[in-house]
C-alpha cells in the first residue's frame, strides 16, 4: 500500500518504466492526459496531487495541461467526466442486448458489464469513495451528476424484476453500496493480494472470475426460491 506523505509535502510522482510518453502513444493528448490524470487522483487524492505530477509523469509541459484544462479543479472534473462517460458507452446499447433474456439473465448482464468496467476504472471509484466520505464541494458534483441517476437506474431495475416475484425486494440503501463494495474491494485491494495469493486481481482471468463470483453470490441471495 502506498505511504502517505507526511504533512506539508506532496507525493512525489515518477512516471512508471517503460510506460511511453503520450507523443508516442498514438492517442489524442488531451485522452491520455484524462486517462493518467485520473490514476493520479484516485491514488493521490485531489490535495495530494498537482498538475507539475501529472505533467511530469504524462512527459508533457506543464502550460499544455494549463492550455487544455486551467486548474486543478476542472482537469479533476474533466477526468471523472471521461471515466463516466466510458460507463455510458459501455451500457448505451444494453436494452438492445437484454430485450430477448429473462430478468434474471439481464441482471447477470448487468452485474458482468458493471464488474468489467470497475476492473478497467477502478480509480474512478477510489475518487468517489474519497469525496463522498469527506463531503466535498466535489462530492456533490459527484452526487448529483452521476451517483444518484446511476442509483436511480439501478433501482429501477431492481425493483422492475421484483414485481414479477423473481427476486426478493431489497431496501436499496443496504444493497447498492453493499454491491458496491463487493465488486470494487477485489480491485481497490489488488496489492496485497497480490502480495498475500499471488494473484494479479486486474488480469482478465481473475476479472472473469470475480465478475462470476458476484453473479453468483447476489442472485443466489436474490433469487426467490
């Protein structure tokens, strides 16, 4: 787990070896800024990180951040934005996909689909985790923009698939951040146990297998018998 810095300083932050300077990505800049800025935050915190980190580790001057995004602030937002806007396009067809499957079956698609995201954004979740707990200006742009439509949906779902006796009714302020946490635990612990079991929690093998595992464990309980 990484150290946290002592009072008054600030994280230092190398760009990891081997990892290639966006010039040599083949990827729009401001994308790639998006995409590391987002790893920094949601391992540094929005105190704990600065835009000469960010510059740095991208291999970029540190004006072309300033050009793009201005502050701190509106790259921090920028980045949350891009990370949410992939959970959009990764459910934007889904009705699509669901429309011949049982309930059931659609909630294994949907719980599969959520899991897989996690595992490729699981920083997003680490931002959100740290707003939300402190009660941030942030967090209530969190909150409103994304949190709770996302909840809204869920529940909908939830509750559409429960009036046809399927599964049981659930109190969605024990089951959603329950859900939560179970899906993105295996992730946000990903260092120790892969120190502890010798697993890598993100490779798509153990991302397959967890996703199962949460199918399996939440419509188990679901299920009416």
């Amino acid at each position: 787990m990484a150290k946290v810095a002592e009072a008054g300083t600030t994280p230092k932050v190398r760009r990891s070896a081997g990892r290639p300077r966006l010039r040599d990505r083949g990827v729009p800049a401001t994308e790639s800024i998006l995409d590391l800025a987002l790893q920094i935050f949601g391992r540094n915190g929005f105190e704990g990180t600065n835009i000469a980190d960010i510059a740095r580790e991208a291999g970029v001057a540190k004006p072309l951040i300033h050009y793009h995004f201005e502050t701190k602030e509106k790259l921090w937002q920028a980045a949350v934005a891009h990370a949410m806007g992939k959970l959009s396009a990764e459910f934007a067809n889904i009705n699509f996909e669901l429309r011949d499957l049982d309930q059931i079956a659609q909630l294994s698609v949907v719980l599969r689909r959520f899991t897989y995201y996690c595992a490729r954004n699981h920083a997003v979740t680490n931002i959100i985790i740290q707003e939300v707990v402190r009660g941030t200006e942030r967090a209530k742009w969190l909150t409103t923009t994304y949190v709770e439509p996302m909840f809204t949906l869920v529940e909908g779902l939830l509750n559409a698939v429960a009036e046809t006796g399927k599964i049981r009714k659930v109190d969605p302020a024990h089951f959603l951040p329950m859900l939560q946490g179970a899906v993105n635990g295996f992730f946000a612990f990903s260092t120790m146990l892969s120190s502890r079991y010798g697993i890598d929690a993100l490779s798509d093998e153990m991302v397959r297998a967890h996703a199962e595992l949460v199918v399996d464990v939440f419509l188990s309980w679901l299920r009416v018998p």
